[in-house]
C-alpha cells in the first residue's frame, strides 16, 4: 500500500469549486469519450447519509482499452472496464475504484476543500500517525502537463477570466491569490502482487498525479463558462452531458464485471475532482510484454495413414488446418 496526499490550489472560493468541479467532470468525460470508450455514468442520485447528511452517489464505468498503451492491452481483455463509486457530501468526498480483473488492485480517494493556500497539516487526521504521509502538493500553473494534454488556451501562465478577472497566474500566485482555495486529496494505491507492488503503485500515483493537475487545470480554464450557473444548472448541464455521453459510448455486454467488494465504512463520500485520463504509451521495465510468444503445436503437420489398397505404402494428408503457421496476434 502506498498513500500520498496531494494538495491542489485553485484561484476560487470552495462554494465556487463546488460548481466548477461539476461542470468540468462532465465536459471533460464527454470530450474523452467515443464509441466504445470513455466514461459511462450507471447511476447518479441524491443519497443520505446517517453520518454525513444528504449528498449525491455516483457509479461509473470508465472503459479504456483503447486508452492503454500496447502493452497493457496484450494482457487485458478486449473489452476491459473500471469501475468508480463515490459519495460526494461537499466539502467531504469519498471516491473507489476496483476491477475484477485485478482483484488485488484498488484506488481509495478521500477528498476536502477548504478556504486556505494548503497550510492545514491535520486535514484527514488530528491523530498523531505512525508513519508520516508524503506530501506533494500540485501547482495547476507551473508543474509540467504530458505534452498530449497540453492546449494553449488552458494554459494558465497565459489564460486571463473575462468574467472573474482573475489571472494570469505569475510565479508564486500562491502566496498572493485572492481568493484562493486548497483541494486535499488522501490517495491510496493498493496492488497486493509480490515482486510488482512497490513500482506499479508508485506508477499508479505517477498517472493519478498528471490526472489532478490536468482536472483542476481545466476546472479554472473553463471558470468563464460556470461562473454563472447555479447548482440546479450545473445538475441540469449534468444530466444533458452525461446522457449525451452514454449515447456517444454506445452500449455493449461488458467481458469484465465489477468487484462487488465493499468500500470500508469510512469511505462514504463523492466523485472524484478530475477526470480519466490516458495511461502512459512507454511500458514501465518492470511489466515489459515479449512480442514473440512461443507457439503451442496443437496438432502434426502432417498424417499419414494406410493405403486400403496398397498394404506397404503410405500416403501424406494435406494440412488443411494453417493457424499453427499463421502470426500470432500481438
């Protein structure tokens, strides 16, 4: 197991990330999505909660075969999903994501937002803990973006709201901003496989990193666009998009189910702040997949039985059969 947390400053006020977080979730997934990949919404309704109070619960299926590099796709199959469940009761937000295919490979995200430049320390906890939780905290201006996310009109050393004026964002905007809000996030990367865990979680925190800073990116890029909507449209926007996306994916038998696996109690709480994004095209070393795979010979090239005729000789049956000498598909 390897947990970090992650803190993310925004130029807005929580109240306005609350909206802002909403409409990017939705616009983004919709732009990612194609026929067969993206981001299927199954379910998204108010819930209550005997600790938490009213929010809203969210189930989706991220489908991302085309999405993974070409060697993760030579070990899954062909049809290969996600699932994240979340239960958001803003300012509080739990998220999980789990998949059948790898049973032991979990994501937990617990999320909070406060009014402040990321100064508070004891946001999760006001224990003491035995270890201490690494802390990397995510500058949406300034941290390098994987060249394929990069657009110029989201890039925020350049980008000036019309609505807000607020931008640009100049070095150390941190310390200067007003308003500014800080985005928590508690990260846990489970994958319990001997000789593979320490370097698949740290790759998996690698992607979840580049997936915060290109969604709260977004999320104030956009701001001209949400500013003005009220909770109601934003829900409205909400349910428009994710229909629209639904039809866009289209709908297909999945090969792979979902882990029923309960979240643990603690872990009751809403979407997460950023989208689904690509996997890296570079094979880490250490999950490296052989191009060549040796061929199994399911039966002789050729057969020879008796000539009913001739006792003393033999005849050769044609192979009709050629998939032993056919490529192997990659």
């Amino acid at each position: 197991m390897l947990m970090k947390e992650y803190r993310i400053c925004m130029p807005l006020t929580v109240e306005e990330y609350r909206i802002g977080q909403l409409y990017m979730i939705s616009k983004h997934s919709h732009e990612q999505s194609e026929r067969g990949e993206g981001v299927e919404v199954v379910q998204n309704e108010p819930y209550d909660d005997p600790e938490h109070g009213s929010g809203q619960f969210t189930e989706k299926r991220i489908y991302l075969n085309n999405k993974l590099p070409s060697w993760a796709r030579a070990v899954v199959p062909k049809i290969f999903y996600v699932t994240e469940k979340a239960w958001n009761y803003y300012p509080y937000t739990i998220t999980g994501n789990q998949c059948s295919f790898l049973p032991k490979f979990s994501i937990h995200i617990e999320s909070k937002y406060e009014d402040n430049k990321g100064s508070n320390d004891n946001i999760f906890s006001s224990e003491p803990k035995e270890e201490e939780t690494e802390v990397c905290t995510v500058d949406i201006a300034y941290d390098e973006i994987p060249e394929r996310h990069y657009k110029d009109s989201e890039d925020l050393r350049y980008f000036k709201s019309k609505k807000t004026n607020r931008g640009v964002l100049q070095e150390g905007w941190i310390d200067s901003q007003e308003p500014i809000m800080c985005s928590y996030k508690l990260v846990t990367v489970k994958f319990e496989v001997w000789g593979l865990q320490t370097r698949v979680e740290q790759y998996v925190h690698k992607v979840i990193r580049d997936v915060l800073l290109l969604g709260h990116r977004q999320a104030f890029a956009w701001v001209d666009e949400w500013i003005e909507m009220t909770m109601e449209e934003v829900r409205e926007y909400e349910r428009a998009t994710q229909e629209a996306t639904n039809l866009k994916i289209g709908s297909f038998p999945p090969a792979i189910s979902i882990s029923e696996t309960p979240l643990p109690s603690v872990a009751r709480s809403g979407p997460s702040s950023a989208p689904s994004t690509p996997f890296s095209t570079e094979a880490p070393e250490f999950l490296s997949v052989p191009k060549e795979r040796p061929r199994k010979k399911s039966a002789p090239e050729t057969l020879t039985l008796p000539d009913p005729g001739r006792r003393d000789s033999l005849f050769k049956l044609p192979n009709f059969f050629s998939w032993n000498s056919s490529p192997q598909p990659e």
